[in-house]
C-alpha cells in the first residue's frame, strides 16, 4: 500500500530548501526534518484533497469504512461523534439525548457539557466492585434505557473498556436500530480489533473512535473516526466539519506520517498472523493464571491482546503487582488498588506473556483482600452537565468536606479517566467512599 504523505515529506526533507515556514525549528534537531506544516504540496487536515485525502481513504479500505485522521487522539473523535448526533437529532428537529453506561472517559462528559446534550445515565446492576471503570451494562440495559428514552437520539458505549471487556455491539446495534438510535463507540483500545473480526463498524456501530497509537503502531495522538458505510448519510458528508468543530489548525505531521505509515504495515502479509501469534501467548498466560486465582472467570468476551489482573484474590493490590513486575522490567499500562492491566501488540515477542507469567508465579499467595466500596445508588442529579461545568467553581478535599455538594468538573483517576462523579450531581456518602478508595483527594464543587 502507498505512503503517500511519508513520501512526500521524505522528497521535501531532501531538497534542503531554505524553511521560510512553520515549525520554529527550522527541520533541524531531533526529527526536525520530517516536521512540516501546509505548505505547497503537503495537503491541509482541515479540507484534504491532495495526500492526506489518500492516505485516508487506504485507512478506510483497511477498515470498511469512512475514515479520517486525528492527531489529537480519540478525544477529538469523541467530540465529533457527538456533535454529529446532536445535529442529526435537531434536523429531524428533535432536541439530542445520548444513553451512556457510567464507564464513559472524560472528554466524553465534558463534550455532552459543552454541547449541552444531557445524558440518560445506564447505571451497573450487578454489584461490579470495580462499576465506575466497567460500567457495569449488557445488552438488556441498554434495552431497558432506551425503552425508558424514548426519542434517544444516540446511545454510546465503551468498548473494550479499560480493563479488556468487550460487549456485545452486534445485539447493542440492533436493539438500537429497533429504537431508532445510532450506536457509537469509544474503540479507543480497539483499533486491533478489525484483524479479529470484532471491529464495532463491521459489528453494527454507526460511528466510533480508535486511539490508533494504543494498539498499532502509530505515535502517541494518532487516531480515526470511522462512519459506518450503513450510517445516515449525513454523518458523512458532515464529519470533516464535525472534526474541525474541534481540531487544532495545526496538525502534527509526525503523527499524519506515522498513521500513513500505519496503513502499509496493518496490510502488510504477516501483520495479522502476528497479532494472532502474540494473543495466543497471552491467552495461555491468561488461562494459567486464572487458574492461580489472578484472574477471574469473566462473562462475555475478553480483549485478545489485554491481560488484566485481579491480584486482591491472592492477597495483593494491583499497585503492588506492577511494583513487582517493574523490578522486573516489565512496565504494566496501568494499576490501582484492585487492577494491573497489560496491553500487548504486534510490536510485543511471543515470548513476553510468558515472561509476565513467571514473574507473577514466584508472588507469595496471601489471604485475599476486602474489596472496594459497595452500596452504590444512583446519585442526585441537581444540576446539567453544562450548568455545573460552567458554574464558578472550588476545589475541595474528598473528606466530610465534600458530602452534599454539587460536582463542577469531572474528578477522575487518569488512567482510566473514568469520573467517579459527574457533573452536576450531589456528592454522597457512596461517593466519598470511592473518591478516598481510589485515592483522589481533590475534587472540583460547584460554588
């Protein structure tokens, strides 16, 4: 497959021209050369029709869909899937709902906030101790929320979520077309996903994001927004406009070469069985380990290339087993008190999950540790999403302090940018208990 912004760039850094242009470096210094902005040639992301234009559209033969480039993650993505449903909602001149389990990232909340699109929250009913990261949601509740929201414009999900559950898109899609909604979907872990055939676009989604950089092999801040080729037709012809609602007028060019690159390597012969090879060593990883009691037997399916562990079950947090895994030299994604995850990739041996294994197998086995909190219940909603993000606003400590006051700004552990509380509602007992649990000590309230 051709490269054809690499190649452009390539061409340009060689001419030695005199740099009369952006970036302030000139093209000297550590990858100067190959950092550009729109001169002559070198097309523009805002309105694309020369090599960026084609390099998008091999991204989009590689995923079936209508794709374009982000370099500022699937952030921008998100805010332009919901700006896309908005619009569509006040053309056929309904007012936008979006039905989200809780599990939703930050940019989510604040771009709902920004667009003042209120949100029918989807809460866990199953007791999740870890609810605020997984969601706690299947098919049924979506179910149960839309029928509860009628005239839902859209309803979004995330999948996989943080800690490797994926649902079931397939069933979600069509239970929302039943309801006359779209489905969207936070595939930011996912980009993988297409080379198993578990790609939301290919399971129903109308429109959804992957953070290309977590799972292929692309720079941090590369990402697509993918709209279904079975979506309405104006979320395409509308989407160049929903992402520049938002973007930078400056984009990276390391990042576009780095996606552009991307697309000769994910179809290139060998990748996929690749990604198969190394998500055979880590499901042997994983089935070992869960019979060691550090991975619990999970419903539904479980991301190929995410190992997770639940080490309170041996007695350990999940701090503690990145700890040990570090002195190790093995750096984990993430950890907390409950969880370690581990993202592989092509880009991993075979051999690494193993290595992961012998390292957890020498851990002491201890008496198993309390876990979080429970008694959740919906909180109080008192105010909108856009009212309290936009309110004057204190930081305050997650004590006694915070009990009855009005969240401002999300509060959240990053990773996984999952907010405990939302914006706009009451901070309770429940709430407290979390916040302190996860170790957040500052919160934003509202005046």
């Amino acid at each position: 497959m051709k490269t054809p912004i690499c190649d452009f760039v390539k061409k340009y850094s060689g001419e030695n021209s005199i740099r009369l242009h952006m970036p302030g470096h000139k093209g000297k210094g550590i990858f100067g050369e190959l950092d550009i902005t729109e001169i002559p040639g070198a097309d523009d992301l805002s309105c694309p029709a020369g090599i960026i234009a084609e390099s998008e559209k091999n991204a989009g033969r590689i995923f079936g869909a209508r794709t374009l480039y982000s370099t500022e993650g699937s952030s921008l993505c998100i805010r332009a899937m919901l700006f896309l449903a908005a619009l569509m909602a006040r053309e056929q001149g309904k007012s936008p709902l979006v039905i989200s389990p809780r599990n939703a990232h930050k940019s989510f909340i604040t771009a709902c906030g920004l667009l003042d699109i209120p949100v029918g929250w989807v809460y866990p009913e199953d007791g999740d101790r870890n609810w605020y990261i997984t969601g706690g949601y299947n098919a049924e509740s979506i179910r149960k929320a839309l029928e509860s929201n009628p005239g839902c414009t859209a309803v979004y999900i995330t999948s996989p979520d943080y800690l490797g559950n994926v649902a079931d898109i397939r069933a979600i899609s069509g239970i929302c077309r039943e309801h006359g909604a779209l489905l969207l979907v936070d595939n930011a872990h996912g980009a993988y996903l297409k080379f198993f055939g578990m790609h939301p676009v290919d399971l129903g989604a109308d429109m959804c994001c992957d953070s290309a950089h977590k799972t292929l092999p692309v720079i941090t801040g590369g990402a697509y927004l993918h709209i279904s080729e079975n979506a309405p037709a104006m979320l395409r012809d509308s989407a160049r406009q929903a992402m520049n609602m938002f973007s930078t007028t400056s984009p990276s060019y390391l990042i576009l070469q780095s996606l552009d690159e991307a697309n000769r390597t994910v179809s290139s012969q060998g990748y996929a069985q690749r990604l198969r090879s190394v998500a055979g060593s880590v499901e042997d990883a994983r089935a070992e380990l869960r019979s060691l009691g550090m991975i619990p037997v999970r419903r539904g399916t479980e991301e190929p290339l995410k190992l997770t562990l639940e080490p309170g079950r041996c007695g350990h947090t999940g701090n503690g087993m990145a700890d040990l895994l570090r002195k190790n030299g093995i750096v984990c994604e993430f950890s907390d008190r409950d969880s370690c995850v581990m993202m592989f990739s092509a880009s991993n041996s075979v051999r690494d999950a193993g290595k992961v294994l012998n390292v957890i197998k020498r851990a002491d086995r201890l008496p198993p540790m309390v876990g979080g909190p429970d008694g959740f219940s919906a909180p109080e909603k008192r105010m909108s999403l856009r009212e309290a993000l936009t309110s004057p606003f204190e930081i305050i400590g997650t004590g006694e302090e915070a009990m009855g006051r009005v969240v401002a700004f999300p509060s959240v552990s990053c990773p996984p940018a999952v907010s405990v509380a939302v914006p706009g509602e009451v901070i309770d007992e429940f709430t407290v208990s979390c916040l302190r649990y996860y170790s957040i000590e500052k919160i934003s309230v509202v005046k």
